[in-house]
C-alpha cells in the first residue's frame, strides 16, 4: 500500500487542505480575474475575517440566491456605501472586544466613482479595515459601461470610437495617489498576473491595526474583449510595460515598487484586447492615441523608478502562478 510519505511533493501539495474564503462553483465568466483575485486575497487573509462587499460581478456571481460561493462571514452593500459598512462593522467588533479583520471588497465603479465619499470617511476616520478594490476598469455587471478607472482611449459600451472621439477621452484616474492622500498607513497596487505579489501585500495590510487599500488589477474577458485563458498573460503585459505600475505607499510615500527587466512596449499590450482594436488602423489619430498611451506608460516608469536592473528573481518576470503557493490555516 502506497503511504502518504512516499507520495510526491506534487501529489502531497495537491492533499493539503488549503483554506478558502471563495470556493469554485461559483458563476463568473472563464477567465474572470475578479475570481482570482478574490480567491487570493481572501485565502492569503485566512478565515478570522468579515467581508462587505459592494454590488457589482463579484457580488452578483458569488451569491445567486439561495447559493454563496463564500465561506467567510459575508454581507452585501449597496454600490455606494461598502466603505460606510465595514466602518460600522469595525467598530461593532471592537466594541465587542474581537480582533476579527474586517474586509470591504468593491469593484472600480463602486470604489473610484459611486462608493468613493464612503471609502474617504473610512479612511479618513482610521478604521482597522483592509479595502481591496478589483479593478477591471469598467462597470462590467450592467454592461460595460466607462468608469473613472477606464483608460484613455478604451472603448465602452459609453465611450465607443467614431467620428468624435477614439474611445474613452479622459485619462484613468489616480486613485492610489488619491487614497495615500489620506495619510493612510498602507496603499498598494498588485494583479492577478503575480498571486504571491498578492499574498504579501494583503499579509503586510492585515499585520497593521488602521485602514489599508489594495488596488488589484483584474482583466474581465468579456470586458476587454480576449479569450479567458489569456487574462494572466494580459494582466502580465500591463505591469511590464508600465501601464499599471505596482507600488507601495507609507503614508503618502512611495515605499516600494516592482521593477520591470524588460519593459515592453504598450502596443504589446494594447493589440491583445478588442477593447484597443481601433487604435490599430490606419488612421492618424489612432497614431497619436497609440503615442500618448506610449508617453503615459513611459512617465509611470520614470515617476516610480520601474526600470529593473539586476536579477531580483521576485519582479516582473517572475514566472509567478497560483499553483505555487496558498495558505494553509490549521
Ligand atoms: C447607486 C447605484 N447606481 C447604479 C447601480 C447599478 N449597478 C449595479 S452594479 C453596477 C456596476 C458595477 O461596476 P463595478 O463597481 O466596476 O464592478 P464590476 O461589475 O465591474 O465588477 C451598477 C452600475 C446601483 N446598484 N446603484
Ligand atoms: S463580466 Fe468580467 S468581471 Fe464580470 S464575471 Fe465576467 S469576466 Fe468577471
């Protein structure tokens, strides 16, 4: 008979029981990098943990009444107020004596736009509460519709290309600039093309007691308009061609950042997703919307020092995947 010892590692990994705060069975599109990233972050958060999280694909596919895919205390807001209930369910616990971590979870429309005033007063008030913001760079659940997150140029189902304009007029704004602004202890952007990027960052804001933001970058296929099975590749690209930089900031100041080895081109990255197609015709704005994309890539790279030098094995061209690691909570 076989033992358990003399099985191989990949065999014994695979036997492991691994905490999950969101299990499979759940309804998103193949390839969802919302999906990823929340099965991420709330296994890397371990199972002492309560989520408020604000409407949108992640609420709608996890909870299709009478099912949840959650396996963490859960609760439901409004588009507009996920900041305004986990600040009032962090202080129900502490007034209770509980050192349970409370997480707000919101999409970029309901963190950037709609939920913002609540995310402020959070973080401004200083509750024990880690946010993490699943950035797909539009409102997805209704449709496709542009958000303050949507890149210049994208085209949405709002700022589709013609005559007027080529995609969306206005630049994705800043939010984690926006978010340090407040003085907070912790503000961090990660994706889904690097979990253990992910892993260390939701461990680093969960050891600090006072409010933290997480912005994770999460390719949404049907939204940008690629195949499921290329979402990490695509969430990759943005990172190394210095379109979604990530970084660390310590109240208010840059105090790390992921350096690129290669920077690529943002063409590279543009030219995979259907979102981008009309900047690749022959047209001369298409040109100048491909070089201004281009010149905001190359400004994040100098602003946040990204160029790579040297052979840090844990950067950009880390061959980092989900299988490699996981928490494991007795
Ligand atoms: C005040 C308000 N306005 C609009 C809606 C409709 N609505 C529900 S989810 C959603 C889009 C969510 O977008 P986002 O926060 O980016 O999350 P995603 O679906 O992309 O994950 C909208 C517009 C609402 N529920 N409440
Ligand atoms: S529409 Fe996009 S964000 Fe929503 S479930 Fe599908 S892939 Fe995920």
């Amino acid at each position: 008979m076989t033992t358990e010892t003399s099985l191989p590692v990949s065999e014994l990994r695979r036997k492991q029981l691994r905490f999950r705060g969101l299990e499979s069975g759940h309804r998103a599109c193949l390839g969802c990098g919302e999906a990823l990233a929340a099965r991420l972050v709330t296994e890397s958060a371990g199972p002492d943990v309560m989520v408020a999280n604000a409407t949108g694909c992640l609420e709608i596919f996890t909870t299709p009444w009478p099912e949840s895919a959650w396996r963490v205390p859960w609760v439901h807001s409004l588009f507009e107020n996920a900041g305004a209930l986990a600040s009032g369910m962090e202080a129900a616990l502490k007034a209770q004596g509980k050192s349970t971590k409370v997480l707000a979870f919101g999409g970029d429309g309901g963190t950037f736009d709609i939920g913002f005033q609540a995310l402020s007063g959070m973080l401004e008030r200083g509750h024990n509460v880690l946010y993490v913001c699943f950035d797909n760079e539009a409102y997805m659940n209704t449709g496709i519709q542009r958000s303050s997150s949507t890149p210049h140029a994208a085209m949405t189902t709002t700022s589709p290309p013609g005559k007027e304009r080529m995609g969306k007029r206005h630049l994705k704004k800043d939010i984690i600039s926006i978010v340090s602004a407040h003085h907070i202890p912790y503000a961090a952007t990660s994706s889904v093309a690097f979990p253990s990027d992910i892993r260390k960052k939701v461990r680093r804001a969960l050891a600090i007691d006072g409010p933290t933001f997480l912005q994770i970058h999460c390719p949404c296929p049907l939204g940008w308009g690629h195949e499921g099975d290329e979402s990490i590749e695509v969430a990759r690209l943005a990172v190394q061609t210095g379109l979604f930089p990530l970084i660390e900031l310590e109240r208010g100041g840059l105090a790390g950042a992921m350096p690129i080895r290669k920077i690529r081109a943002v063409t590279d990255y543009l030219k995979r997703q259907q979102r981008f197609r009309h900047l690749f015709v022959e047209d001369l704005r298409a040109k100048e919307e491909l070089e201004h994309i281009q010149a905001i890539a190359d400004h994040n790279i100098e602003v946040y020092g990204l160029r790579g030098e040297g052979k840090d094995a844990f950067d950009s061209e880390g061959m980092d995947t989900v299988r490699r690691g996981g928490m494991r909570w007795a």
